[in-house]
C-alpha cells in the first residue's frame, strides 16, 4: 500500500513539471506556433514538433489556413456540448481563445488519447496534435497536457534563413519575392501576394521533392503532363506546352499551362519543372496573373537555377 502511495505520488509530481508559462515556448524550426513541451519531450526528429526519446509521445505543431479558426470557433458556439462523445473545451492562450478536443483511438494494436487544439494566428490558425499511448497516460495526464496547451503562442513571422534551413535543398535565389513561407516537410512558396488576401493575383512559387525512383525517359512527358493538369488551386487547366530540357546539368521537363485559380477565377499562366535525378524528382511550380506573365517567368526561372542539393 505505502509503496502505491508513493508511486502515484511520484506520477503527479511529474505530471507537474509541465510548462508553467508561455515564456517558456520553443518553436520548431519553420512554424509559427510554439509552446513549452512538457517534461520528457524534446524536438522531434521527423515531424515539426515535440516527442519522448522512444518517439512514443508526439507532438505536431502546424499551421492551417486562416478561415479554419473561425470554422471551429462557430462549430463550438453552435454546439457546445459537442457530437459523438467528444466535447471541445476553450482554453486561454497568449495568442487568444483556443478550443481543444480529447478522445480515445488506437495506433496499431495500442490504446492512444489524442489531443486536437486550433488557436488564432495572423493570417494563419495554429493546430497541435498530441498523441499518449495509454502506457504513458499517468505522466501525460489530461491535465498536464492542458497545461502545455496553456503555453502556446504565435509569432508573425519566421526569419527567413531559419525557413531555408529546413529546405532539403539550398534556396540560393528568392527573385524578390516578400513573402517566404514552408508549406510543410520539403515545401516552401515564394509569393507577392498576401497569404489571407489569396496569393493567386500576384506570382508565386511552389518547390517541393516528389519521392521516388527517376521515371525512365520514355515516361516523363506522361508524368510531366499529369502532374500539371492536376495542380492544386488549378482549374480548367489546358496544357500551351511540355518539352524537355535540361537543368543544372540534369534531365528535366518543362510544362505550361493557362488555367483559372483563386475564388475570383483569375486566369494564370503556370510553369511547372521537373528536375530528375537523385533519389526524388524536384518539383517547380511558378503562377503568374497572365497580363503579368511576361515579368514574372523570368522570376521564376532565376529562382529555378538557384536551388541546389544539400551537401
């Protein structure tokens, strides 16, 4: 009995070592939320976030578009009791009003909690996920976990070295573009336009790596093809051109598409590369406003011959 007792003592008083100020925030390397992980996380080796040495405990931090705040703001208000068993709960935040859920699920044959909490952000919403498998709940209490959430805070911004630094591959060029922003592990645009206004009325660009062996030469021009007339935020794609060519030294594929994009259907002209070789494709992708095409393309192909593999 005396020995229970101080077991679960022991198992509070680590419960308890969670974070008690949002001073002490850390923010993954690229994101714009942050907060204090609780005792026993630290940066995680393959996701923006947080996780315990033997990876069982996560922690993702990310970043939604703006509007989905609000969308869960107005589900909470409508519904506050919730649905399926699953109420949310609004916790305070240095960045505002937060709304969190928890529910039960498994990972595999494991029992885990799952932790979902979305918070305001300046032209973004902040998301956090938190996974505990049951044989850690007693230090990861509901309540500890709480007290994270409590912690975390927004910044406007991330300097922009810091996001290239996340890049698998080296960024030399940004053309002037004003706003740098990584859309995810491997992915970064380059855009004029403003993030909540919709960047579809000024130029941008997508670079990301597209996993997986080089397609023999034969193919590339199907693959090339499909890939741009399947471009997110694209519609009534029609392909002008697809050629081959050459980058860096390195087979590659060029396609050009005119297209309709964004809520006002702003017709655009689209770029796309593919650069081959290595073990993944680098995947290009510039959109420029057509009556700003003639300007724009030499942005993009600066920006193109400027990246370059991480030694």
């Amino acid at each position: 009995m005396m020995f229970s007792r101080l077991l679960a003592a022991a198992v509070v008083s680590l419960s308890l070592l969670g974070p008690v100020s949002a001073a002490d925030a850390i923010f993954p390397p690229g994101v714009r939320i942050g907060l204090a992980p609780l005792v026993g996380l630290t940066k995680a080796k393959t996701f923006p976030g947080f996780e315990t040495e033997d990876q069982s405990v996560k922690v993702l931090l990310t970043e939604l578009p703006a509007a989905a705040y609000g969308e869960v703001k107005n589900a909470f208000t409508a519904n506050p009791g919730g649905t399926g068993n699953i109420k949310p709960e609004s916790i305070e935040t240095a960045a505002g009003t937060a709304y969190y859920t928890v529910e039960n699920g498994r990972d595999g044959a494991a029992a885990v909690r799952r932790y979902s909490m979305i918070l305001p952000g300046t032209g973004f919403s902040g998301y956090v996920a938190v996974q505990v498998p049951e044989t850690a709940s007693k230090i990861y209490t509901d309540d500890a976990v709480r007290q994270m959430f409590a912690t975390a805070v927004v910044r406007k911004d991330v300097p922009v070295d810091e996001q290239l630094s996340t890049m698998p591959f080296k960024v030399t060029e940004l053309s002037g573009f004003k706003t740098v922003r990584t859309l995810g592990p491997g992915a970064l645009l380059l855009a004029d336009g403003e993030e909540d206004k919709g960047i579809e009325a000024a130029p941008f660009v997508v670079i990301g790596l597209v996993a997986g062996a080089t397609p023999e030469a034969g193919d590339r021009s199907r693959i090339a093809q499909q890939a741009a007339t399947t471009i997110p935020g694209v519609r009534e794609a029609r392909i002008t051109m697809s050629e081959p060519i050459r980058i860096d030294g390195l087979p590659a594929y060029e396609t050009r598409v005119d297209a309709v994009s964004g809520k006002d259907n702003t017709p655009v002209t689209v770029v796309q590369w593919l650069r081959f070789g290595g073990p993944n494709t680098l995947r290009i992708i510039g959109s420029a406003p057509r009556d700003q095409w003639s300007t724009a393309f030499p942005r993009f192909r600066a920006v193109r011959d400027g990246i370059q593999p991480r030694g």
